[in-house]
C-alpha cells in the first residue's frame, strides 16, 4: 500500500500545478489571474511586449502602481486599470505576484 | 470514445464511492485516476465537471477548475481539434499575421493539467440525468456542467440570408473557414471595387469587432486595392471606440470609409446573394464583396439546453450558475453578465470566476469576491492601436463598473502612444493566448 501511495505521489507531482491552496482562493489571488491576461500566465513572460509581474518586487510595484493610479507615473491603459483598485488592494495584488517564481 | 464510454459508464456507477476504479490502461485517463485517489484534497474527488466549449471561456475555466484544484475530474468537450480565435483574425485579414499564429489546439490543458479533450460535438444535455450525451454515442455523467457555447445567428432577420448561404456571403465571426472565405474574397476583388460590411445590432459577440475589421480590410486596400470602397451600413446610431476609430481612419485611410449610421437607413433589411445586393434605406448597393455580419444570439447548445430566457442565458452573476437549471454554469458571450461586453477576454475571465466560485462551494470555502476585468485592443493600422478598458465588480447581484475605472484611449494621442497600443496589442494576443492554451 506504501509503494501504491509513493506512486501516486509521484504521479500527482507531474500533474498538478506547482501551487497549493489550503485555505481558500483569495480576493488578490483571483484577480491576479486577471492580470495574467495581459502581463503573461502566472505572471510569467511568454514573449510578448507587455512586462511579466511574476516575482516583481513588492515595494516597487506598490510604488508604481500608485504613482500609475494618481497620474504621476504615465501609462496607456493601466491607470484605467488601477483606478478601479483601492490601495489596500494594491498592496494585497503586489504581495501575491511578488510570490510568484518569475 | 469507446474507452471513455467505458469510464464514463464507470463513474457514473460509482459516483458516491471515495475510491473511483481506475481503468489505468486508458491513456490520458490515468493521471486523473490516480489523482482521484490520492485524497490531498477530499472535497474535489470524485466531483466531475465537464466544460463544454473550447474557445477562451470553456478552455480557460477548465484550465483554472484544475489550477483551482488539481482532484476535480474535468473534461472539455470541444468538436474542434484547432481553434482559431476571433481576436487577431481581423488582423490576419490585413495580413498582419498568419493562420498559424492565430490557431491554438488543447495539448498543453491535457499534457501539462490533465484536463480529458474530448472532440466530439454534443447532441445532448439531460439536465435531470446530470450527463451529456456525445454524437458518437459516449454518455458523461457530470456532477457539475459549464457550458460556453459562444453564440448563434438570427439569419432569418434578414430577408434572402441564410445558413446556406455563408459560403458566398461571409460573416467571418466564427474565426476558421469563415475568416479564410473572407480573407480570400477581400484578395479576389477588383481593383477599385465596393466592400460592404453591415455589423449587427447590439448586443453581440465584441462590440468593437466589425470596426477593426474595417480598419484592416482598409490597410490591405491601401496596400492592395487603393482605389476600393468601404461602406460600412450599420444597425446602430454609434458603436464602441468610434470617435478613436473614426480619428484613425481619417488620418489612415482618408475617404475610403464610409459609415451610414441606422438613423441615415444604414439598416440592411435584405440581399440578393445571387448578384451580391444588399438592401438598406439608405440605397441599393451593387457590391463586389459582402460581410454581413447577422444579428445574434446565444449559441445553440444553450437553446437546446433549455439554459435561455429571450436570445440569452439569465445566470447568478457571482457563480455564473443558471438561473434556469441548478448545476449549470453558463460563461462566455451566451450568458447574460451585467455590464461586461461579450468578448473573449471577459469569457476568459468568467471562466476563472466560474472555477473559482465552483472549486469554492465545492470546498465550502467563503465565496472570493474579486475584482473582475475586460480589455480590448484593436489595431486601426498596423502601428496605431486603441484600447478600452473596465474594471467590474458584483452590486446587488449585477456584474457592474467600478466608478472612476476604465475608458477608452485618448483622443489626439500622438504616434508613439498608438504605436505602444499596437504593440500591447499584439502583446495582449500572446499572454491571453498563452494563459488559456499553452500553459
């Protein structure tokens, strides 16, 4: 029966995605996902022009991102975007994609 | 399909037992198998969601039910074994792109996330039953179904148009042999000659669609064909992004755009296929190429599915459960999702709402209540992009804007800022594209 789980365990490792959840799917997390969209899949670059968020650092996506929403920073379409975020939701989306492996 | 018949029939058998037997000589099956037994996570084994629909709802929520929770048994059903996407296809029409770029398949959601493609079309949904019966005779018992059906056409509101007759007639707003028909036909014109597209009326599948594809059939003829017309007979009085596409077009293409608002009889109520007249109050025109794109409505699975009240589908707009049939979720352009505009990036998004909110209930976890968005880029020219964007949150049960958010591009930006829009344009392609179909 060991043998049998250790193989399962092996098998689940090649199949599942490398993140676990334990306690729910959070606010930050699902919107993320919503980023990914533009910014490539879990944050991560896939060729295309748009800059890749996996791993970016926390304080200066903060910085930027507020400085994007008040207009100091210039942007195209992202101050459209992050006008709809509080702050407290830009620091919890900043924390998440600073999790992730770039 | 014989095996999968075999498991289904083996599921369906064992819904309510922890340990689901597992035919390992399946292949594609087997890791699904083993995950269905490794118990890591309880609540999503044994649960089986079928998705039906492979375009950017159904394939991104399968995609994210598996990222969600790596137990839940999901299967795609999808007759296509290639799907080429609307987005990009008006920008293959100007021959900005190839076919190839624009046409993704399902290795990577069944190879990298286990997801079972099945590509068969369905000729039956028994919501009572919980199970989906397949052409080929397979039946899949589901405890949950998603269906992302995109939409369907009402042919018949135009008088001397039907079905039959799309292979003359392109509306080219199915991406695949449709765009190719169209693609060819703009190559095939005279030089000098009419183009007539006439876009629906609203609400339908991306609002800003039938204007890109002006704009790019207008860069092909000024590559191609300068001397050609375009007169655009429209069902509206105004259309999405128009004072920016409307800015392009005259510092891109000059007069060769004409655009006759329904309140001038842009309307078109009739076409003789035969000699490619289209009938409008504004006048009778002979044309050399028609794209008549129909009015729409939900696809048809969703009407024979019983899922739809009117053209569409009522659905509960935090879960994305019908309203109609319990157990049903309905994504994507079919589903009537308050204030977000039927486009691909909102079905990719509805799909990752849907897993979330699934895989939460599943898991009595509490309900995530994210912000939700919706960006569209179109290409005026091949270095002058526009963008309109929102952001969306739930208020009193309704998908609505967030206040002070979104909006479209600025009018009388310089070169370089429609330069950048084109290239995130092209950007946004790739990361989209690669978030539902290659990772």
């Amino acid at each position: 029966m060991k043998k049998f789980q250790k193989l399962i365990i092996v098998g689940a490792m090649f199949a599942l995605p490398s993140v676990s959840y334990s306690v729910g799917i959070s606010n930050a997390e699902l919107s993320a996902t919503t980023c990914f969209m533009c910014h490539g899949p879990e944050g991560k670059y896939v060729g295309g022009t748009i800059p890749p968020l996996a791993g970016y650092p926390e304080s200066v996506m903060v910085t930027q991102l507020k400085a994007i929403k008040s207009g100091a920073r210039k942007s195209t379409v992202m101050q459209r975007h992050i006008k709809g975020y509080s702050d407290a939701e830009i620091e919890e989306l900043a924390k998440y994609f600073s999790s992730l492996k770039p | 399909m014989k095996k999968l018949n075999r498991r289904a029939v083996i599921k369906a058998v064992a819904v309510s037992s922890v340990a689901v037997p597992v035919a390992s000589s399946l292949t594609g099956c087997v890791t699904d198998g083993v995950k269905s037994q490794t118990e890591a996570n309880p609540a999503g084994s044994n649960i089986r969601v079928v998705v039906i629909g492979g375009g950017f709802g159904g394939t991104s929520c399968a995609k994210y039910l598996k990222r969600f929770d790596g137990n839940i048994e999901v299967t795609l059903v999808e007759p296509k074994k290639t799907y080429m996407t609307c987005p990009g296809s008006n920008w293959y029409l100007a021959g900005l792109t190839d076919a190839k770029s624009i046409t993704h398949d399902y290795t990577s959601l069944s190879d990298i996330h286990g997801v079972n493609v099945v590509h068969q079309r369905v000729s039956n949904i028994d919501a009572a039953a919980k199970s989906v019966s397949l052409e080929d005779g397979t039946i899949l018992g589901y405890d949950r179904l998603v269906v992302s059906p995109g939409i369907d056409f009402k042919y018949e509101m135009i008088e001397g148009y039907s079905e039959a007759d799309v292979d003359k007639i392109p509306h080219a707003y199915q991406a695949g042999p449709q765009t190719e028909l169209l693609y060819k036909q703009i190559r095939e014109m005279k030089q000098g000659g009419t183009f007539v597209i006439a876009p629906p009326p609203n609400p339908f599948r991306c609002p800003p669609g039938p204007y890109e594809r002006v704009s790019m059939i207008a860069d092909y003829f000024k590559k191609n064909n300068p001397t050609a017309k375009i007169i655009v007979l429209d069902s509206k009085n105004k259309f999405s992004k128009q004072k920016l596409f409307q800015e392009g077009w005259d510092a891109l293409y000059g007069d060769m755009i004409e655009w006759i608002p329904a309140i001038d009889g842009g309307v078109v109520t009739k076409v003789d296929v035969a000699t490619k007249t289209v009938y409008s109050e504004y006048e009778t025109i002979k044309a050399d190429v028609i794209n008549l794109i129909p009015p729409q409505k939900a696809g048809k699975l969703a009407f024979d599915a019983g899922l739809t009240k009117g053209d569409w589908c009522p659905i509960n707009q935090e879960t994305f459960e019908s309203t109609i049939h319990r157990g049903i979720y309905v994504i994507g352009d079919s589903s009537i999702a308050g204030k977000m505009p039927k486009s691909g990036h909102s079905a990719a998004s509805q799909g990752k709402m849907c897993a979330a909110a699934m895989v939460s209930d599943i898991h009595n976890w509490a309900q995530p209540r994210p912000k939700n968005v919706n960006t569209c880029y179109s290409l005026v020219g091949s270095d002058y992009g526009i963008s309109v964007a929102a952001v969306y949150e739930l208020h009193d049960g309704v998908i609505g804007k967030v206040k002070g958010a979104g909006g479209v591009s600025p009018m009388g930006a310089d070169d370089a800022f429609r330069k950048m829009e084109s290239n995130y344009a092209r950007g946004w392609y790739k990361s989209i594209t690669a978030d539902i179909w290659h990772s």
